[in-house]
C-alpha cells in the first residue's frame, strides 16, 4: 500500500488550493458573461457583411426606436454620443446629453453604433459568487481528505472569501461587457 508523506499533503493542499482558485477566476469572467459578447469585440466594422451590415445601407438606422442611446463617428473622426431622434433622407435627427436637437447631414457620418442598455450587475455578482463558493467547497473537500481536520475558521473563512471575491469579479466582468451594435458604416 502507497502511503503519502504528512508533509506532502500539506503541500499537495496548497498547489491544489492554488491550481483550483485559478481556474475559478478563468471561469468566473466566461460565466459572469453569460457565455455574451458583443459582435463589435467579435468583429471589427470593417467586416459588417458577415454580421448582416451592408456598408452604405441606412437599413439598420432606420429601424431605431426614437430615444435610442447612438455614437456617431464623423468622417472628421469626431465623436457624438447622442440620443436617436429621427432620419429624414438628408440629415440624422440627434439630441444631445442637455436636451438640444441637432441635425447631422447623412454625408458628414462615417459610422453609426446603436448602444445598449446596462443590464443589471446582479447576475454577474451571483454567478462569481456561486463560482467562489463552489471553489471553497472543493479546497475544503481536498484539504480534508488528507488527514481530516480542517480549522473551523477555514470553514467558514474560506466560503465567505471566496464568495466575496468572486461576487466582485463577477460584478467587474459583467459591467465591462456591452452589446453595443454598428447600424452604419460608410463603404
């Protein structure tokens, strides 16, 4: 029969503990995502076609729901970050952050990106959380299985820390990600 060294476990728990809590963190920032990205970080404008954008097409930016959060990219390379208000054959209806209408001629813009609208963090915070506490779990469970005996603050300790650092990971990675839309681009 193989035994194992005292010693060795200690060490075995350690790495172990290590190689788990790195793993979680990877995979708190897929999960807290939802499995999400936006197509802008998958494609860049330049490849509209494969996304269903045709380049020169108004047909996105039509169908834009009046209060529409918009940045328009001028072909100065200016950036306006407005609200949708209508698009007549000539000019994009905008109005600013301070409530003033304001026209922008349809020559004049070289890209058009259709923002979306924060979803809530707690689902982000949930899903590290139960990502930090499934990581505890199996840090107890190995370091048990060694000789038994685990220090009851590490019962407790170790779930409520890593439920916590999880949370906060999952809150960061879901408020960075966006599921912003490019509606226009010039050809």
């Amino acid at each position: 029969m193989l035994t194992i060294p005292r010693f060795a476990v200690g060490r075995m728990t350690a790495g172990t503990f290590i190689l788990v809590s790195i793993c979680a963190a990877s995979l708190t920032a897929g999960c807290a995502s939802g499995g999400r990205l936006s197509r802008h970080l998958v494609q860049s404008p330049a490849s509209g076609q494969r996304c269903g954008l045709i380049p020169g097409s108004w047909d996105r930016v039509i169908v834009l729901r009046p209060g529409s959060r918009v940045v328009v990219t001028l072909m100065d390379g200016k950036r306006l970050e407005a609200v949708f208000r209508i698009l007549s054959p000539a000019e994009l209806g905008l109005t600013d952050a301070t409530g003033n209408d304001f026209n922008v001629a349809k020559p004049n813009i070289r890209q058009i990106v259709a923002r979306s609208d924060r979803d809530n963090l707690v689902n982000g915070a949930l899903i590290g959380a139960g990502i930090g506490l499934g990581t505890a779990a199996i840090t107890l469970g190995v370091a048990a299985s060694g000789d038994g005996y685990v220090l009851a603050s590490a019962k407790w300790g170790a779930p409520l820390l890593l439920s916590a650092i999880g949370g906060v990971i999952g809150v960061f990675v879901d408020r960075a990600r966006t599921d912003d839309q490019v509606v226009y681009a010039r050809p």
